[in-house]
C-alpha cells in the first residue's frame, strides 16, 4: 500500500502536448479512476506512473520519495493490461509466476502465492494450460493473478474490462471492487466508461486534453460538475441543456427561453439567482431531474415526441424552446407520442452554468 | 440415397484426377533433381549413354572419393562457415537495429526504408570497389572478407524482416515484463525473442541459404583459401570437358547441410507462436 503524488506532470509527443502539468494526490488505500475521452491523456499518465514512459516535467512520489528516476521494474507496481499481455508462451501457472521468478523468490514461496491467487480468482483448474485455451474472462482473471501474487504497492489497471462483453464485464467490474476492498492496495484504474467509473471508484479523476477537469467523489461530480465538459462527460443519457436569460421581476427570478416562453424559478436557489441580477445561463438539467406536475403557472408545457421504455424506467423525448430533451421516469408513469407534457425541474439538484465561459455558477 | 453414393463416387474421381496431377507436376520438377543425383553415382559410359541410363546399374562412389582426395570437399566447409558465420552476426546486428527501429522509431521510416534500398543495388556492382578494399587490407581470399560482405548484404533484409516481426509483437507484452522486474535486455530475450521466435529462424534460414549460395562476390573475393563450394563446383566446367559425375556428386554434398537445417528448423518454420497472446 502506498501514497502517490504527481506534481505538475507534463508530457509531450513532438507536437503533442498530451499531458499538462497534472497535480495528484492518491491516499494510502484510495481506489481512483482516471476517466476521460479518447485521447485525453490518461492512459499515458498511467504509463507515466508506471515508468513504462518518462514525464518530461514535473515528480512523481510514492510514499514521498521521488521515482522519476527509478525503472519500471523497481516501482514496486504492477499493472493488468487492456488486452490482457498474457505470455502465450508460458503455462497460467507460468504466468503468475513470472514477476516472482523474475525477482527470485524461491520455488517454494512462488508455489504458494500462485496457489493463493488462484483459489482467490476461482482459476486453480487452469493453471497448467495455455493462454490461448482460455476465455476472455479467464485471461483477465490470469492477469489480475500476476498483478496480485506480486503484492504490489500499487495496482493499475489500464482499461481491463474493454475486451469483454457486456455481462462478463458486470461480473468482473465486482470481483475488481472486491479485490480491492480485501487486499486494500492502492489502485489506479483507467477507463472511459464513466458507469464503470462511478461503481468502482471512490474518487474520479476526469481528464480532458491533458488536464484534469475535476477530481472527487463519484457523486459530487456527477451532482455538482465544475463545468459544461463534466456536466455532459457523466450521466447516461447525457445532461439536457436549456439556454435562456435570467429576468427578475417583482424579486422572483425566471428563465426567458429563445422562443419567447419563460421557465419560473422556484425554491430556495431562485432567490440567489434572482439576487445576481438579470443575466445569460444554462440549466443543466439531467433526465431525472425532470418531474411531472399537476399542471398550474409554475409548470413547462411541452409534448411527448418519443417513448423509449426501459424495463423500471422509461425514457421520454420532449422539445423546449425547440431543443430536444430527455426526461427519465419512473415505468409507472405512462406516456404516448403526442402526449401533452407539464413538467417541473427539480430545482436543488440542477446545474446552473455560464453559457459563455462554460463554468458552474454558484446559487 | 443414390445421388449421396453418387456424389461421393464423383468426389472420388476427382480426388484421384488430383493426385494424379500433382504427381505428374512433382516429377517433372523433381526430375532435373533427381537426374542430377543419378549422375553422381553412373559410370562415365552411363553417364553419356543414348538412350540414356535412368538408374545406374551399380552404385559408382568414385565421384565422391574424387572429390574427398582432391580437396574439393574442403569448398563445402569453407561456405558452411562463411554462411554460419555471417548469419549469426547479421542476425545478431540486424535483430537488435530491428528492435531500435520497430520499438523506438530510430531514424523515423526514412531510416528503415533507406536499410532496406541498400539491399536493391546489384551485387556486382559492389564487388570491384570492395575487391580493391579488400586488396589493399590485404584480405583477399580470407574467411572475414567474405564474411564481411555477406553480413553487410544480409543486413538490411534481416532488420527488414525482423523490425515486421517485432512490430507484430504485442507491445503490452513487452511493457509488461518491465514492470513484472525485467531490464530492457531482459524482456527482449525473455519475451521479444521468444515471440519472434518463427520469424527469426525463417530469416536466418534465408540469410543462410543467400550466404550459402552466393556466386558473384565468392569468385571475385577468392583464390585458393577459401574457395566456396558454388564457385568450386564451376572448376569442373573445363574447356576440354565437362566432369559431371563430379558435380552431382558436388551437388548431393552441397545440398546436404541447407536440407539437414531445414529439417531441424521445420518446426520453427511452421508454427506460429502468438496464438492467446491477445484477446482472442
């Protein structure tokens, strides 16, 4: 177990600056998830952890000690690949077994840690066969044994569920979780499924083009995003946005809408919107966000275009001021095509952005 | 029924009219071969008899004890060295350039392509300058000269083919022996060799065989020494006459080590070794 810390990390490739000046603080035993889109650097931070590339700036500390001149193979870390990088030439037993004989541990000693880690991942029939005898799911399970047997100070995972299908993948996002609540390892775990980040981690990092966006608990990004990117990056289906223009009569505040039509802001939070005066914004409003209301003044009027059921929830497409949302809603409620829609926002939960520089507003 | 015995009875036919023809195809490329040999063990008579002797009627070992008593055996150790030799250090060389080039971009693409367009330039062109070269170091004749040459010539087709093998390899493969505590030189024997391991034999085999057969800068770059065997068996085309029991004989002796280490690497030829290594 161990404390990472990456101080003002950078990291080119010719013109490419693919990692800027990225500031970390990992806690003894912490589970995080770096998550972003497709090149947005956090598999090459990863790499840069692990010493598999050099950062061109900028320190990286385990347990305070600088090992930015230390190689990879006395990092003390071990890492489970996308693709598994199973040796196709070595036995599962041999596999497991590498790191260990690498580091010349006696037979013995080997013997036992490879018994442990297999019984642990339910593989202890496996170990005398080939890699290529085996399924997607049991080579995942191989290599999270070589990562295991180690007893590394730290454990990274660079998107190891991406290969497999939907259901095994369910299962070994859980044996992941429970690995980690048993061996207490500190683990960095790269992946652009921001479900998979949200079940897994008790911290998010999310990068965007080499910078982090925002860091911290699944929830408290998910509920209160620092701004549009992260607002948009997390949540299935996406945030619906509504852009409109603050207007403040008679102290209560409400959003002008392009179309003419104006959305009322209730509640505790209209009041400090109301306070900063007349002004651009945007409401994020995620699809649960939206709630059905009994008709009166204080409700947006829209109509049904498009029902999608899933299974306790249904999925519900309606226009706002010409832009399409998505509400979602509990199964118990029906809808149809051409329904009339009067819907009210769930004012505490939504997400007040600048539409011009894209940040959170606080209210 | 009648039409599934019928199918099989067509199918069958076919399977016969099949083999038939690839024998037919076999013998005729096997025949210049297999004449050849023949010639080895004729008596001189059997040899130009018409119509001609398609098996000697006694096995004649004369040729080859010829051959043993006038030193001509000695060309066929001459190029089992140079060939063993210069593939042993071409491969050395050009695996670890292919290496550079495949995993760390040495030199960009320019690099690799400029490599391999050194292999393009005609032999002979080459071999007067480099015969002066070698004059005047006073190497002519000698095992490192032609050594020299052959490793200089198979360079650029071993670092072609093996940075292609070495890039096939999973890099993850690589990354992940360094973390589990191998050095750089370590993972590159430890998994790189391991996975290339087909394609290292197949482009020692053909930087052998090139070595083995190599005729332009042999008889240029030889006297008496280090004659190899394709230029000694040209010594028995004399003007007066033409020995050919002789160069059969030369030829079985000359076939014999390419055929033993192509039995001995057949295995390696044929396998492919990268089955599992991903996800499958």
């Amino acid at each position: 177990m161990a404390h990472l810390r990456l101080e003002n990390i950078h990291k080119r490739y010719g013109d490419v600056h693919a990692i800027r000046g990225v500031t970390l603080d990992i806690a003894d035993g912490e589970f995080t998830v770096l998550l972003g889109p497709s090149g947005c650097g956090k598999s090459t931070l990863l790499r840069v952890i692990a010493g598999l590339e050099e950062a061109d700036e900028g320190s990286i500390l385990i347990d305070g000690e600088a090992v930015d001149d230390v190689r990879a193979k006395d990092r003390d870390i071990a890492m489970v690949f996308q693709n598994y990088a199973l040796y196709p030439y070595m036995t599962v037993y041999e596999n497991i077994a590498f790191g260990m004989r690498m580091r010349k541990l006696p037979q013995q000693e080997i013997g036992r840690q490879v018994a442990w880690a297999a019984k642990m991942l339910e593989i202890d029939e496996l170990l005398d066969r080939w890699p290529r005898q085996l399924s997607g799911g049991q080579r995942q399970r191989v290599a999270m044994g070589r990562a295991m047997v180690r007893k590394p100070r730290l454990f990274l995972f660079d998107e190891p569920l991406s290969n497999l299908d939907a259901q095994l993948r369910d299962g070994m996002r859980t044996e992941i979780k429970q690995l980690h609540q048993t061996l207490g390892i500190t683990t960095i775990y790269v992946t652009h499924d921001q479900i998979e980040a949200m079940m897994l981690a008790d911290r998010v990092v999310l990068l965007n083009r080499g910078v982090i966006e925002q860091q911290g608990a699944p929830m408290d990004l998910y509920g209160r995003p620092s701004n549009r990117f992260v607002a948009s990056f997390l949540g299935s289906p996406p945030i619906n946005y509504i852009d409109g223009h603050v207007r403040v009569a008679d102290g209560a505040a409400h959003l002008a809408l392009s179309d003419g039509s104006s959305i009322p802001l209730a509640g505790p939070r209209a009041a400090a919107i109301a306070a900063a005066g007349p002004r651009p914004l945007t409401l994020g409003v995620r699809p649960e966000h939206f709630l059905v209301a009994d008709g009166g003044d204080g409700a947006i009027r829209s109509r049904v275009t498009l029902v999608q059921p899933a299974g306790a929830r249904v999925f519900v497409n309606f226009p706002i001021a010409a832009a399409s949302m998505m509400g979602e809603f509990s199964a118990r409620q029906r809808f149809a095509p051409g329904q009339e829609l009067s819907l009210q926002l769930d004012m505490e939960r939504i997400v007040l952005l600048d539409p011009e520089t894209g940040r959170a507003v606080d209210a | 029924m009648s039409s599934v015995r019928e199918r099989r009875r067509r199918k069958a036919r076919m399977d016969a009219v099949r083999f038939v023809a690839a024998l037919a195809i076999t013998v005729v490329f096997l025949f210049p071969v297999y004449w050849l040999f023949m010639t080895a063990f004729k008596s001189p008579e059997e040899i130009f008899s018409n119509p001609p002797t398609w098996f000697p009627s006694r096995i004649h070992w004369v040729n080859f004890r010829d051959l043993a008593e006038d030193g001509d055996l000695r060309s066929i150790w001459n190029s089992v060295v140079i060939a063993s030799v210069s593939t042993v250090l071409a491969m050395l060389l050009g695996t670890m350039a292919a290496y550079s080039l495949a995993r760390f971009r040495t030199g960009g693409e320019k690099l690799a392509v400029w490599a391999i367009s050194v292999r393009m330039v005609p032999p002979i062109v080459l071999a007067f300058p480099l015969f002066l070269m070698f004059a005047s170091l006073g190497l002519v004749d000698t095992y490192e000269a032609l050594i020299a040459i052959y490793v200089t010539i198979n360079l650029p087709y071993v670092i072609w083919m093996m940075r292609g093998f070495i890039e096939d390899i999973p890099r993850e493969l690589e990354d992940s022996a360094l973390i589990d505590g191998c050095s750089r030189w370590q993972a590159l024997v430890r998994v790189v060799f391991p996975m290339a391991r087909t394609g290292l034999v197949a482009t020692a085999v053909f930087a052998f065989v090139y070595a083995f057969n190599e005729f332009a800068f042999a008889i240029v770059m030889t006297r008496l020494e280090v004659v190899t065997f394709p230029v000694q068996i040209t010594h028995h085309f004399q003007p007066m006459s033409t020995f050919w029991g002789r160069i059969g004989a030369m030829s079985i002796f000359g076939c014999l080590p390419v055929f033993f280490m192509i039995i001995a690497m057949n295995r390696f030829l044929v396998r492919g070794l990268s089955g599992g290594a991903l996800k499958g």
